[in-house]
C-alpha cells in the first residue's frame, strides 16, 4: 500500500465533491456538537443533584452559631442537644416519616465540598458555618405540609425544606431541554449519515473508470475501497473538530467569559473543563468512526469489487 | 491456462442461456481467436475468465484454479496474473502514458524503483518509447490501445485477455497492433482474443473458437473466420 498514492486519490476526491463534502463537514458538526452538549447537560443536572437530592424529600436544617446571631427563627440561639433528641424522637413518631438520616457540621461541609468543589463560595467556607439538619425520607412525598407544619418555627429549627419539590420543576425542564437536543442530533445525524451516504455514491460514480481500471489490474478490494473511506473519515473528522471547537467556545464564552453564568449565578455549580475536555476524544472518535463506517457500506453496495 | 467444463452461464431475469454447455481447454502458450455474432456469448466467455461473473453450471478453471471455489478476496490475487485489453482502452484521460500505465503497478503496491525500471521498458517493448510524457488524448487510436496493451502486459501475466481490441482501429492500424500481440505471444504469454475482424484471423492461422447463440459450434487449428459457403 503506498501512502501517497492514497492520499492523492482523497484530496482529489474531496475536492471534486466540494458542496457535498462541505455538507457532510457542517451535518456532521452540527450533530457531534449537540451530543456533546447533551452528555455535558447530563452532567450539570447530575452535579447539580448533589449528595441528598435521591434520597431525601424533606430537609430540617437547624440554627447553629451564625443563625442565633442572624437569622429571626433562630432568635433563641443555636440548637441544643435536647432540642435535636426531641425533633429524632417527633420524626421516629410520625406515621408520615420512611427514613431519617442526621447530617452533622462536619459531614455538611463534606458533602458541600463535593458538591462545589472549588467555587468561591466553597473555599471561604468553615465547618461551623455550616447547619446540622435532619433528611427526611417520606412515605408519600406530597406530606411534605405535615413536616412543615410540625417543625417551622419550633425552637432549634432554622428551616424545613421541601428541596426535591424545587428543585424537581427545574431539572423536569432541564430534562425536556436535554430530550431535544438528543431530538435534533438524532435528526442531524440521520442528515448526516445520508449525506455521507450519497456522497460516497457519487464519489464512486465519479471514478468508476479509475475503479473499474483497478479492479482490471488487481487491486485488492480494500485498495479500492480505502481512498473512499478515508474521504468520508477525513470530512468527518473536520467536522468533529468543528463540534469540538464549539463546545470549548461554549464553555468558555457561556460559563466562564462572556455571557459569564459562573459568576451571574454563583449559587450554581457549572460543570468544569475536565466535564468538556472528556468529551472531546469521544466526539472525535465518533466522528470518524460514523462516516467511515456509512462508506464503507455504502460501498458495499455501489462498488462492486 | 483455461478450462471450460460443461459451463452454462444464466443470466438472472433471462431465461435464455448467454452460454450452453461449452467445453473447452486454452494451453499455455496458445494464441487463441474466440469469434461470433454479437450476442453469441463471446463477452460472457471473457466474463467469465475475469470472474466478473460465476457460472450457472459446469466448471471454470483459469491459471489452474476453479473459479466457483475461488473466494471473493482471493480474485484480485488471479487477476493480477492475467492482463486485459478491451476495444475502448479504457485509459485514465488526465494521466500521462507513463502514469497510465504504472497505475496498473501502484494498485497492487509495487515499489517505486520497480515501476521506474519496467514503464519505460514495457513501453519500448510496445513501440512508445519516447512518449511517455503525453496525455492518452494526444495519442491516434493505434497508440492508445498499444498503452493499454502495455498496461495489461507491464505485470508480466500469464495470460492476455483482449475483447476486440482492433476494433476502434483501421485495418492497417489493426496489423500493428496484432503483430504487438504476437511478439507478446511469443514470449510466452497466453492470448486469448475476441474478434470480429475477419481479415485478422484469416492472416494470422490461428486456433479458432466460434459461438453461435451461447453454443461452441467450432473449435479449428490454424482457423479462418468462417466457414467459406
């Protein structure tokens, strides 16, 4: 196999199909990168879950130090070691209670930590500054109003929250968002795969003659083949690397710089470069792995050898 | 070289056969006319001996292998021991002579020095020497097909299959280009040759093959092109 015979037969290949090879360049793109986009969404809504949002419905967070000094509920000082026996023995009580889990400062702080790793917010952050809380796991998630009731305003309580019913609403239409994208990248990638598809047809009807010649001759089927398939990787892997620039410049204009959502909503824990950057060999690898597989089949068919 | 056992050839959607129960047996070193009416089954012979197409019945053998045996990837390895020549010349336009025919050598992965020692000497062989730089559009018919000759012999094959390569040519053209296919004979090389140039087999006294309507109907030693009635 001589490397340069081949390589010539690609260039001459792709530039005799210009149009098609810049649609195949743009579908490919355009698919790839909205499979990156939607793996990265995953990741945001699974980072944004964090250690409690599977296994709890409820939250009672109680005053320590800071709150007794801040905060009106906690107007009677931080909670005390009976006030937190008492609230354990109401929970264990309740008909309405499946599970109660105790979080202490220390395990907190740990779990925010997982969670934010390094933001800002996190790494000015002390273990007494953070609540004890009690995590409720309900029978019936709808009870959430009879652990309020019980428990807003008693001494020792900060706050009871129902944080699955918030934050549910936000990761259902983060859910939606993400069901459309793979929507759309289904449908790009269909376009794509067609495209390369009839690409590849018409390459091979172009140089029927060169094939037809080589086949005369003996070349092998692969020898045959391979200028085609090459054509289709190589268009592919252009517009891979187009995917791959996008979610970079994504990354860095609407997280980091830019539109800047990492400081505009601190609260929110984006997903970070290593999130993007493992994404990229998994682009580039589907997207010359896809069309050189589509060539080849194609091939299959329309290349007799 | 080649042997036709009993071969019939079926064309799929036809139910009459392109060729019935045709035995035959092509010696090395043979110079061989296989002659006929268009339609006689003359190309699905040579068809057949490329294995471009396989069979219906019987048994084909060509360089002492059984095609019907012959798995797909091995088919290229036969081919490159057999040269083709067909009435169009099917060159390459927008190479040079030289390129045309190393083509035949690079898809089969020669090396470089080998290509640069064998093109120009095939091409003398052929009477090009000296041409090598010219585009196939700026060559007469006659010197086209001997490219294509040159092509189809630059591997060495032990056998050259040619479908009517006078036929684009004028008479005198067509000489030349038949005393090429003789010298290529002579070195040993088997040629097999469909033609439907009367006065070409009439010179050349050799074996004679004739097809009618897929049937062998005459198989003649130093033949002429038909039966004089």
């Amino acid at each position: 196999m001589r490397a340069q015979f081949v390589l010539s037969e690609i260039g001459v290949g792709l530039r005799r199909n210009l149009t098609m090879t810049f649609a195949v360049i743009v579908s490919v793109a355009l698919s790839l990168a909205l499979f990156g986009g939607s793996l990265l969404m995953s990741d945001q809504v699974s980072q944004m879950k964090g250690y409690w949002y599977e296994k709890v419905n409820v939250s009672i967070f109680l005053c320590n130090k800071s709150d007794a000094e801040s905060d009106p509920n906690c107007a009677k000082g931080a909670v005390t070691t009976e006030q937190k026996n008492q609230i354990k023995s109401d929970l264990n009580k309740m008909s309405v209670v499946d599970d109660v889990a105790y979080e202490s400062q220390d395990e907190a702080y740990k779990h925010y930590k997982e969670q934010f790793g390094d933001s800002p917010l996190a790494s000015s952050l002390t273990p007494d500054q953070m609540q004890e809380s009690y995590r409720i796991k309900l029978k019936d998630p709808e009870k959430y109003q009879v652990i309020a009731s019980a428990f807003n305003g008693r001494d020792g309580v900060q706050s009871v929250q129902d944080q699955k019913g918030i934050l549910d609403s936000l990761f259902r239409l983060l859910g939606y968002l993400n069901w459309a994208a793979r929507g759309v990248m289904a449908v790009m990638l269909i376009v794509a795969l067609l495209l390369i598809v009839n690409t590849v047809r018409v390459s091979a009807f172009s140089r029927r003659r060169e094939t037809g010649i080589m086949r005369l001759v003996g070349a092998s089927g692969f020898y045959i083949q391979a200028p085609f398939i090459m054509e289709a990787a190589v268009a592919g892997i252009i517009g891979g690397t187009i995917a791959c620039a996008f979610l970079i410049l994504g990354q860095y204009f609407v997280i980091d710089n830019g539109v800047s959502l990492s400081t505009n909503l601190p609260l929110i824990n984006f997903v970070g470069w290593d999130a993007v950057l493992t994404k990229l060999p998994l682009i580039l690898a589907a997207s010359f792995l896809m069309p050189a597989l589509a060539a080849f089949f194609t091939l299959r068919k329309y290349l007799k050898v | 070289m080649i042997r036709f056992d009993n071969v019939s050839k079926v064309y799929p959607k036809q139910t009459r056969p392109a060729l019935r129960d045709v035995s035959l047996e092509v010696e090395k070193g043979e110079f061989v006319f296989l002659v006929g009416s268009s339609g006689s089954g003359k190309s699905t012979f040579l068809r057949l001996v490329l294995r471009e197409e396989r069979c219906s019945q019987g048994q084909v053998h060509v360089l002492g292998k059984d095609l019907a045996r012959l798995s797909n990837w091995k088919v290229p390895q036969m081919r490159r021991q057999l040269g083709t020549v067909f009435q169009d010349f099917r060159l390459l336009p927008n190479k040079t002579v030289a390129e045309n025919v190393a083509f035949a050598q690079e898809v089969i992965g020669k090396s470089r020095g080998e290509i640069r020692k064998s093109v120009p000497q095939v091409l003398d062989l052929v009477g090009l020497g000296g041409k090598e730089e010219r585009m196939p559009g700026e060559l007469s018919g006659g010197e086209q097909q001997r490219v294509a000759i040159a092509r189809a012999f630059v591997n060495r094959p032990r056998l050259l299959i040619a479908d009517e390569p006078t036929g684009n040519l004028d008479p005198q053209t067509s000489v030349g280009i038949m005393k090429l296919l003789d010298r290529i004979n002579r070195t040993g090389t088997t040629v097999v040759m469909a033609t439907h140039d009367q006065n070409i087999v009439d010179q050349m006294r050799k074996r004679v093959i004739e097809l009618e309507k897929g049937r062998l109907v005459r198989d003649q030693a130093r033949g002429v092109y038909g039966y004089q009635h």
